[in-house]
C-alpha cells in the first residue's frame, strides 16, 4: 500500500453533471477524500428511471469523465426492471463489474471500496470481494429499512450478509445507527458518520439577514415524501400573524401544481414564490437571500440542505426526523412535530427571537460538525485502521 490511500466509490445514486443535487453529497464526500490525500476513482451502473425525461436507452451507454481529478466510470441506461427489483441488483452487478474490470485496468486494485447504501451498490461491493477479495465498508442512508416503505424486508439475509462481510458499517445519524443495530441484528454494528456539507456553501460569503421583510426558504424535489403542504399550510398560518413575510421554495417535481393549488387556495400565492430547481451556486445565492429554512420532511436520515442552511449562517426549523435531531440544536433552530400549528408556533418563536441567533456562530458550528475536511479525515482515519488490521493478520 502506498502512502495514499486507494478509495474506489461505488455509489448507489450520483449526480449526472456539476449542480446535480441527486447523490450530490456521495460526489463532496469523494472530493473531500481526494483533496485530502487519498487517492479516489467511482464507479456507476446508472439505472435511471423510465418516469426520467432524460433519454430512454435500450443499451447501456459507458461514459467517462475526470471530475476534479477523481476517474469515474459510469454507465447510462434505463431501469427497465423498475419492479423487479432483483433484475435491478443483477443488471447493477453485471454493469458494475464491466467498470470495474476497466478501472482496475488504468488505475490498479483499490486498497478498499466505499459502497454508498447497500441497495444496490453494498450489493456490487460484495460481489468484488467474493471475486478479488477487496475489502469494502458499507454507508447506509435509505429510509426504507426504517419506514418499511419499500419491502426492502424481503432482502434482509441478503443485507445481513453483506454487512456482516463489510469492514465497518456506517450511517448518518444516531437514531437511524440504532434502528439498524436492531433491526439488522446479527453481531453487526452501525457506527454514525454524518454527510458533509460542501465547502461552496461554507467558503461562500455569508450575506446579512433581510431587514425589510421575514423570508422563508424551502428546498426539496417536490414530492410527497418531502412534505411540502406541512411547509404551505404552516407559513399560511405564519403569515396571517406576519403579514411582512415570504416563502420561497426550491425544486421541482410532481407535485408542483397540487402544491400551487394548495397556495391559491390557502389565498398566499402573493407570498410564495416556486423558484423551481436551480444549481448549486444558485442555491447558495437564494439561501444568502433568506432569513431562516424550513423544512418538512419527517423521513430524512440525514438532511444536506440542512446543513447546508448552517454552513450560510441561517437558521432551521425542521420537522422532526432521525437527521434533524442529530443536526439542529438550540443555538441554530428548533425542531417541531409534524404539525402545522405547532410548526408555526416554531417560527413565531424564531422570528420573535431571531436577535438570539448569531450568523457567524451558526456557521462556526456547521463547520466544526460537518465540515468536508473534518469528515474526511475521520473517514480516512477509519481506512487506516482497517487496511493496518488486515496488514497485521497477514504477517
């Protein structure tokens, strides 16, 4: 092993260009590692949705790009097995091994591969060991084996298996570490380390508070999981109260006409703007514009956009889920049931009391917890220690 260590990413999902949010914390985590003396390629099967307005492909498509320094292969086909989720696990492990063969080719053995949730990426990583004996850990952040909202369950002594053959298994809070220990109970432990947040958001200059007028952000696809008539209604009642008061909201998705339905007839279309999906600089920009994030969603492991938030000094008030208790505490918002009186007595609260939050503060504790370097270099110390393990029982 050399000096630098040799990460191969498998992720489970990825963003498709520089702006992308879909596994857009997957890609930071995988640049936090390079830029911190690690030596990191990816890999992709990409299995895109037939709902996608993206190309349908009959035939997978192998594309390549060197994105800062970090060699990823990819491949871009549709999911024609969006049902059969077993098809989708065989096809992602047949594609899989076509890019890996071509990586190892150029770039040599890893020294350990990082499988990005076990569906179906952990699924890749354990079948590269059974072949080249490649040591891989495991990160988990679907929801599904919390909310049982996937039947994943079918699955489960496939997924012990896989993760009692991981070095380490990680997910990215504390509520959903401990789920997991039980749920997937077998000598298996599920160690937390939480997403980054990326250092556009934390090395971008933080703009002052709007003076004129309370403004509200909300960032999400706009879909049903995210919980956005939570946000609507409580601001409707927010705004009955603080007539000088705006909610933006960023995203797209299917339900953005039931969602400016719902607004029209709530009579607060004047004060709600669709901004629709905007890249990732621009998100920086709208956040710098807002007072304060909301946020709906009750089934998020972690929450990127939350932190993110922090990372420009605002505050959040979210919705109680496993990422939000572990990310919000007092000093930078409020975490609220999933309700909208008592959301909205959240941000009554806030902005009552928005002279007790500090902009600067909130980032320095944003940086201090979720900071790329930080992150990476524990992530990097949990490497060493394994690959030094291995060495040893070697000898």
């Amino acid at each position: 092993m050399s000096n630098k260590i040799h990460v191969l990413v498998i992720p489970s999902y990825y963003p498709r260009f520089d702006g992308d949010y879909l596994g857009s914390f997957w890609r930071e985590q995988a640049l936090g590692l390079s830029k911190n003396n690690c030596k990191v390629g990816v890999i992709y099967p990409e299995l895109e949705s037939l709902r996608s307005k993206r190309k349908i492909r009959i035939f997978p498509k192998f594309d390549y790009h060197n994105d800062e320094n970090i060699p990823t292969y990819r491949f871009l086909w549709t999911n024609w097995f969006i049902k059969l989720r077993g098809l989708q696990i065989l096809a992602f492990q047949k594609l899989g091994m076509v890019l890996f063969k071509k990586y190892i080719k150029q770039h040599g053995l890893p020294d350990i591969i990082h499988c990005q949730s076990i569906f179906n990426a952990g699924f890749l990583g354990e079948h590269i060991f059974k072949r080249y004996k490649t040591l891989y850990v495991l990160n988990e952040v679907n929801s599904g084996f919390l909310y049982k909202n996937q039947n994943l369950e079918t699955y489960y002594d496939d997924v012990i298996r896989i993760a009692g053959r991981s070095e380490k298994c990680f997910t990215v809070s504390s509520t959903y570490s401990k789920h997991l220990n039980t749920e997937l109970s077998n000598n298996i432990e599920w160690e937390v380390h939480h997403n980054i947040v990326s250092d556009l958001f934390l090395k971008a200059k933080i703009q002052p508070y709007p003076k004129n007028k309370f403004i509200f952000i909300s960032i999400a696809r706009l879909h049903k999981v995210k919980n956005f008539p939570l946000i609507i209604k409580s601001f409707a009642l927010f705004s009955n109260l603080i007539p000088n008061s705006e909610l933006n909201i960023v995203g797209t998705g299917s339900e953005l006409k039931n969602l400016k339905k719902l607004a029209n007839d709530l009579q607060i279309n004047d004060k709600i703007n669709f901004l629709g999906r905007k890249d990732r600089a621009d998100v920086v920009e709208e956040i710098n514009k807002s007072s304060a994030m909301l946020h709906g969603c009750i089934y998020e492991t972690f929450g990127v956009v939350l932190v993110e938030s922090l990372a420009l000094g605002r505050p959040v008030i979210a919705a109680k889920s496993p990422g939000s208790e572990d990310i919000i505490t007092n000093k930078v918002g409020l975490t609220t049931e999933n309700d909208e009186q008592k959301m909205c007595e959240s941000m009554l609260y806030m902005y009552k009391n928005f002279n007790s939050y500090n902009i600067n503060e909130i980032r320095d504790y944003c940086a201090l917890h979720f900071s790329e370097k930080e992150l990476s270099i524990k992530l990097i110390n949990h490497y060493s220690s394994i690959l030094k393990e291995k060495k040893i029982e070697e000898l």
